[in-house]
C-alpha cells in the first residue's frame, strides 16, 4: 500500500507526516536514491525513492516492537534507553557516535529507562486507532506450480 507523496502534502522540502499532521524531518545516512524521513511528532518513518510518485505508507508498531536499544562509548550499559534516529535516545540523551544496537528495546528489558518508557508511552498515544492497521496486508495464497494459471 503507498500514498502520493502530494497526499502526503510535500511542500517545498517539507514532507508533512500522513499519520498525524506533523512535520517530518529527513533522516541522517539517507543515501543516494531513496531519503527517510521520521516525524517530529508520532516517529512515523517513510521512504521516499528518487524519482517515485508514491511512499509506502508509515507502518505501526507497538511500544515492545520499534525501538532498538541505543549504543554509545560512556553510555552506562545497564540502563537501556531506546534509540531516537538522530544520534539521541528518546530521553534525550545526545552522545557522539550513538547508534542503535542489533537489539530491540522494550519497556520489559531489566533496567529499562523509564523516561524511555514514558516518552515510548507517548509517542504510542499519537497513533489514532484507524491508522495503526495500514500494515495489514492480504498476502495471496501460494500457488500450487501444478495448477493451471487460471
Ligand atoms: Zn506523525
Ligand atoms: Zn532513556
């Protein structure tokens, strides 16, 4: 499922989030042919490819699902904060070289941060009910290869 990226009302070189009307702001290492961007607001992330009309439409995914745990030298590691994409945790926290590590952070993690959590907490609230099912998707059977086509 994509939207136009009009509906996703772009203008100049705003992009303006479809979830919940907020500006989004371009993702750092976006690389050549295809820029992310991530809301200020709801941390809806699309991508949008070089000379295509439509963007995939930002995918939902609860508290426990989306967040990778940030990385950094000097970051105590017995604390798991969440990444926020732009070298900062969602608490905060600002640190050179900070990146999300291979692992998810959850609200459950032994000594998960909890200003972390609350703001994980928030974020999740941004999401309206009806737009958190755009990542259903009905996938088609698989096709017996012995089937006729039609
Ligand atoms: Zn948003
Ligand atoms: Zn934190």
């Amino acid at each position: 499922m994509s939207i136009p990226i009009e509906g996703a009302a772009r203008r100049d070189r705003a992009v303006i989030c479809e979830v919940c009307g907020h500006e989004m702001r371009q993702l750092p290492g976006s690389y050549e042919g295809q820029r992310d961007w991530v809301c200020s607001w709801c941390y809806a992330v699309i991508n949008i490819f070089a000379g295509s009309e439509h963007a995939p439409r930002p995918v939902y995914l609860p508290v426990n699902r989306r967040w990778e745990i940030a990385e950094a030298e000097g970051l105590p590691e017995d604390v798991s904060h969440a990444y926020a994409y732009f070298g900062d945790t969602l608490c905060g926290i600002q640190m050179d070289g900070m990146s999300p590590s291979p692992y998810r952070w959850t609200t459950a993690h032994e000594g998960t941060c909890q200003d972390c959590k609350a703001a994980a907490e928030a974020i999740d609230c941004r999401w309206p009910q009806e737009k958190r099912d755009w990542d259903v998707q009905v996938i088609a059977p698989a096709m017996d290869p012995n089937s006729p086509l039609f």
